[in-house]
C-alpha cells in the first residue's frame, strides 16, 4: 500500500536513505598538473594580448597576429579550463 512512498524502510523499520552520503572527487596529481599548466598557459596569452594592446603605441601587423593568435590561445584556455573541471565532476 506504500509502494509509491520515497523513502523505502527495511525489515526493521529503519529508513535505507542513501541520499545522505556525499559523493567525493578525487584528484590526482597528474590532473593539478595539467590544470595548472593550462592556467599558466592561459595567463600568460590574456597577459601577453593585454601587454601588446596597452604598451603598443601603434601596433603593426605582426602585433595585430599576435594579439589574436593570444586571444586565441586564451579562448581556448578557458574552454580547456570549464572542460576540464567539468569533466572532473562528473
């Protein structure tokens, strides 16, 4: 007659809830490894195209290149950054 109630209760009459344990992520070395390399990596190109556009009085070609190949590179840093985190709370 309770069969559509959430909470089942074994023979006892105890509560079998198993929404109270918390699920733990680990996370190994080789990951802080990785993620701190793409950070780094990341930093560095925002750094870089903040630096090329503020201290470049009248930026060149080549300076143009590579403030966008830095913009790029901190794109896809970010997109590796919410990937991988992501991918480690799963």
């Amino acid at each position: 007659m309770s069969d559509g109630i959430a909470g089942s209760t074994d023979s006892a009459g105890a509560d079998v809830a198993q929404a109270d344990t918390a699920a733990v992520t680990t996370v190994s070395s080789h990951f802080k490894m990785v993620f701190i390399a793409v950070v780094v990596i990341t930093v560095g190109a925002l750094a870089a195209n903040l630096y090329i556009a503020i201290f470049v009085p009248k930026p060149t070609e080549a300076a143009k290149s590579a403030m966008d190949t830095c913009a790029t590179i901190a794109n896809l840093g970010f997109g590796a950054i919410v990937g991988l985190l992501g991918g480690k709370a799963v």
